[in-house]
C-alpha cells in the first residue's frame, strides 16, 4: 500500500477494487481482511513501542499509517460500520494517530 517510487498510486481504485472482490465472498472473509490488517497494525505498533526510547514518541510507520487509511476508505466504500475496526485496535489508539 506503499509507492516504491515516485508514482502516485489512485487508491480509491485500489479499495474499490477489494471492496467488489469482498462483496463476492461470505461476510466472514471481510471481518477475517480486516483481523488480519489490524493485527499488522497492532504488531507494528508493539515493535515501535518496543524499541522507541523513553524520551521520544513512538510514530506510526508509514505502511501501518497507509493500512489504517485503506481500512477507513473500504468501510467507506463497501458501507461498513468503522466500528470494525474496534474489534481489533482500540479506539483511543486509533484516536492517537496524526492525520487519521
């Protein structure tokens, strides 16, 4: 969900995309797609917390930031309650994200 390069990618098309290929499936799979996206999210953040020193802010990694945004942008377009994401990431961590 991250450019290597220059090139801008159209991310909306991107969501729409998955959004369509989800809708094919049972339920289940969208609520397992988003399991699996926030558990990334949530072990990225344990890491930074980790290895963050005790005077610095621990912040996001640009892929968890990208994540999160593509998981807000497919509630969105496939009309799902954001609220799914609280059953993986606490909403006070999301809360605490810049930009978000």
């Amino acid at each position: 969900l991250v450019s290597k390069e220059d090139v801008s990618l159209d991310g909306w098309s991107i969501v729409a995309g998955v959004s369509t290929v989800l809708k094919q499936f049972n339920a289940s799979y969208t609520k397992t797609v988003f399991a699996l996206l926030c558990q990334y999210v949530t072990c990225t953040l344990s890491n930074q917390l980790v290895t963050a020193r005790a005077e610095d802010l621990p912040r996001i990694s640009k892929q968890a930031q990208n994540v999160l945004i593509f998981m807000r942008q497919l509630c969105s377009i496939a009309s799902l309650e954001s609220t799914i994401l609280f059953d993986h990431i606490p909403q006070h961590l999301l809360e605490m994200i810049p930009h978000f």
